[in-house]
C-alpha cells in the first residue's frame, strides 16, 4: 500500500523555508541565489517540495575562485584544529540526525530507517575517522645514495605530503549524504577547499550540510556548494581551470565525460562509477543467512546502491529453496512513503529512473526471461516499482550485462565452481561481489578470483569509514574511505637538500 506523506518534524520545515525558496549557493560563506531556479520532488507522491536555484558557469567560477582564495589559509591550518572541526561536524550531523534523515527521504525517497540507522550513521564516521587521519599525514625521510654532493657536505633528502588544492565533488542523488560525507572528510582533512555540486534530484542534505560546516568552524570559502543541473553546473566543475581534482560518483557515461573534461589542465581524478555485482550462493551456503542478505543486498534502497547484488548466481542443488525464501522475502516487503516508519521500502527516485527500469523489465519479458516475482509499476502516484526477481535469463540480455539500478534480482543456476567465477567476472563492471559459503577454502578461492574492488563473504552492503571503496575496469579508479582516499587528496613533494 502506497501511503500519503506523514507531516514534517518543525525542524525540516524550518530548513525548507530557509533553503527550499531558492536561496541555495553557498559561495564564500553567503547564502544566495542564481538567475534560474529548479524543482525538487518528492518521489513518493510527485509533489514539488522545494525551489534551489540553478547554477551554472558564472556560478561555479564564482565558487573555484572563493574555494582558490581560502586555500592558502585552510592549508595552514594545523592539522589538530583541521580535526577539530571535522569531530565538531560529526557532533552535529548527529545531533540533527533525525532532520536529516527526513530531509533524506523526502527528497530522495528511502525508507526513513535507511537513513536515520545506516547512511547517517555512516557519514558521522567519515567525520570520525578522517579527524584522526587529519593528525597522521607524515613524509619520510630518505637515506639518499646521491654520491656527487660538494665536498664536506652532506646530502639530506626527505618527503612531504600536501593538499592536492581545489576539490570539485560531484555526488549522486542514491545515497546523498554519506556519499558526500565520503568526498567532504578526507578532503577537508587532507587540507583542500571543496566546491559540491550535488545532484539535482537531491540537493537538499547538501545545503544543509553547509549550515552544519559553517557552525562547526569551518572558514568561509573552504566549502562551497553549488546546486544546478549536471550538464550546467556539474560540467562546468569538471572542465574549470582552477580546479586541481574531480572527485566523482556515479554513472559510467557520466564517468567517461569527466575525464574528458579533464584533460584541459590534466585535473586529478577519482571515479566511483556503475556496477553489476554478482552473488555466488555455494551449496553448502546457510540459507537463514543467505536468502535475507541477498534480498537484503538487491532490494535495499529499492536497489538503487552502486554496489547492489543485482546478479545472482546460486548453484543448482539449492536454487528452487534460495529462489522461493527470495521471492517470499521480496512479496513481504511493505512499500510506501519513506517517512511513514512502516515502510520498508520507497519508490524510485524520479519518473525517468522508474520508465528506465521498467524498460530493462519489458525487454527482458519480451526476450524469454521469467518473471518470477515482481515486475511491474504500481500506485496512483509516485515512482514505485515492486522488487522483482527474475529467471531464465542468457548472459547476453541487456538485464545481465547492464545496470539497471532498480529493485531488479536476474539468477542463474551454476554446477562448477570454476564457470561461475568466470561468469561472474564476465562483465565490464568490477565494483563488488559476494560469497555465500560455509567454505573457508571457496571463500579464499572465490576472494581472489572475483575481479571487484570489494568482495564479502557471507554478506553484502557492508561497509566502515576505514574500508578503501572502489572499482576495478569499467567502474572506475581511484578509492572512497580508508587511508586510501586520504592519499588521493595529497601530494608527494620531494626535498634535496645540502647541508
């Protein structure tokens, strides 16, 4: 059953009318607005619930250069007052955690415990981790075989590490605010300035976000956020001069246009691009814990997680009793409005996502694929597809091979342990991937095998603040989380010294 919308706390009513009348740039620490504007809507029901106004490239040269004039300064924060700051605004976000997570579902859709239990949570320990990885950027000091230094002298040489400089993040509209929180920590800790570019659809955890940041300390001009359209404000970020790295999540497509974009001043990037991760479910798997965490790993979010299990290959002795308790998982599952705390799960994020899934969904039926459970729209309003399970499919159907972003499972049998390695890593995707086995030596095996940049056993959609996130081939380079991304915002500079 599809539920109205459940009034707002005072709180997010109170950011709404502040920030959802069009006053949505931050740029310099000032609140402002652009020339145009946009909606944002409410999936559940197709209500507009906000006004942002609608950047573009005057807007984000205004933003590079506030975020290039606050950097000298920002650097020459000691890296103990830098901590300060982020462990001040993971104080904050949890204490507005019931806010945000409104915020969160009504412009993006999620079940409200989605948010208010998992993403929140999880940008709080960005905040978290990264304020001590603040305190632990060090050099080293080299012992240097360089024999032609002056008579009588003697050759010292060491390393430093430094702010890669100005950030320009460009985040997806699937999990917004963790997914920035991911961006925002470790940039900030490494000593850059940051100019956000959110997604249009969901905007509005951003802007408050910025609120937070200033309130916690942080200088005007370090972060800068800049709403708008991708091919306006997000490809104007991309391709600006005076924007030493692109940090980005998202689609593929997107993914290869940001690196062209680039190539103008050979800008660092990082990418966190599309997946279609596989599920092996072994024979000896324990089905009590198989059958909800793959559910668990396609319908969460109704799908919409760049790391969703949306592959399932289950070996042929267990499939009839995986596929039914998965089936049985998915028609049990209450859909609504994602503030209604019944809900488990909400709709789609816009009406272009769900005519796009329910494509892969027709052409998949039209090719011979069966459907099992699922399949089809449904509500008076709104973007909800019920979560769906599929069988009967040939790896060559686009459903196998492409993302569909959507609460969308395809399962295939498998008999050889061996072929279904190579099944799986059939795809130009390598994000992630997970083992269901009681088998340590499958588990070992499978591990190193898969090609993905994340491979779980027994589980799926597991993350920490000090887990490195990332893909291999087609979904991208370069890592979120972890000590990792810390490094991909510094730079190595090398010293020689005679002394």
């Amino acid at each position: 059953m599809v539920h109205t919308r459940p009034p707002l706390s005072e709180a997010a009513t109170a950011f709404l009318a502040r920030r959802g009348r069009g006053e949505g740039l931050l740029i310099a620490g000032t609140w402002r607005a652009a020339a145009s504007t946009f909606e944002t809507v409410d999936p559940a029901t197709g209500d507009c619930i906000g006004v942002l106004p609608r950047g573009g490239a005057a807007e984000i040269d205004e933003a590079v250069a506030a975020a290039r004039g606050a950097l000298p300064g920002w650097k020459a924060t000691t890296p103990v007052n830098r901590a300060k700051i982020l462990w001040a605004m993971a104080d904050l976000i949890e204490a507005h955690i019931d806010e945000l997570a409104e915020l969160e579902t009504l412009d993006q859709g999620k079940p409200l415990f989605v948010g208010r239990w998992a993403e929140i949570p999880g940008a709080v320990n960005q905040f978290r981790f990264f304020a001590g990885q603040a305190m632990a950027i060090e050099g080293q000091t080299i012992e240097s075989s360089i024999d032609y230094q002056p008579a009588g002298r003697k050759m010292a040489t060491w390393t430093r590490r430094e702010p890669v400089g100005v950030v320009g993040a460009i985040v997806p509209w699937n999990s917004p605010i963790v997914l920035t929180a991911m961006k925002l920590a470790p940039a900030l800790a490494a000593g850059c300035t940051i100019v956000l570019k959110p997604a249009e659809n969901t905007s509005l955890t951003a802007l408050r976000l910025g609120e937070l940041l200033a309130e916690a300390g942080l200088p005007a001009g370090v972060f800068n956020v800049v709403t708008g359209l991708g091919g306006e404000a997000g490809a104007a970020l991309a391709g600006h001069p005076g924007v030493d790295k692109i940090a980005f999540t998202g689609s593929t497509q997107t993914g290869r246009a940001i690196i062209d974009a680039a190539k103008g001043n050979l800008k660092r990037v990082s990418l966190e691009l599309g997946g279609k991760s596989p599920m092996i479910v072994m024979p000896d798997a324990d089905l009590d814990l198989a059958i909800p965490g793959v559910a668990n790993a396609i319908f969460f979010n109704g799908g919409q997680v760049c790391v969703a299990g949306s592959r399932l290959y289950v070996h042929s002795a267990i499939r009839d009793a995986l596929l039914e308790g998965v089936a049985a998982y998915a028609k049990g599952l209450v859909a609504g409005h994602g503030l209604d705390p019944a809900t488990q799960m909400g709709p789609l994020v816009s009406a272009a996502q769900a005519q796009r899934v329910e494509g892969f969904i027709a052409d998949a039926r039209a090719a011979g694929a069966t459907v099992l459970t699922g399949g089809s729209r449904f509500g008076a309003a709104g973007t909800f597809i019920q979560p769906t399970v599929i069988t009967d499919v040939t790896p060559d159907m686009p459903i196998v091979r492409d993302e569909v972003f959507g609460p969308v499972l395809v399962a295939q049998a498998f008999d050889d342990a061996d072929a279904v390695i190579a099944a799986a890593n059939d795809s130009d995707y390598g994000l992630a991937a997970s083992v269901w086995t009681q088998s340590l030596s499958h588990a070992h095996r499978m591990a190193d095998a898969l090609e993905a940049g994340t491979v779980w056993i027994n589980c799926h959609l597991m993350y920490d603040a000090a887990l490195p996130i990332g893909g291999v081939k087609q979904s991208g380079y370069g890592r979120d989380s972890g000590r990792a991304a810390l490094d991909s915002y510094l730079e190595w500079k090398t010293v020689c010294a005679v002394v």
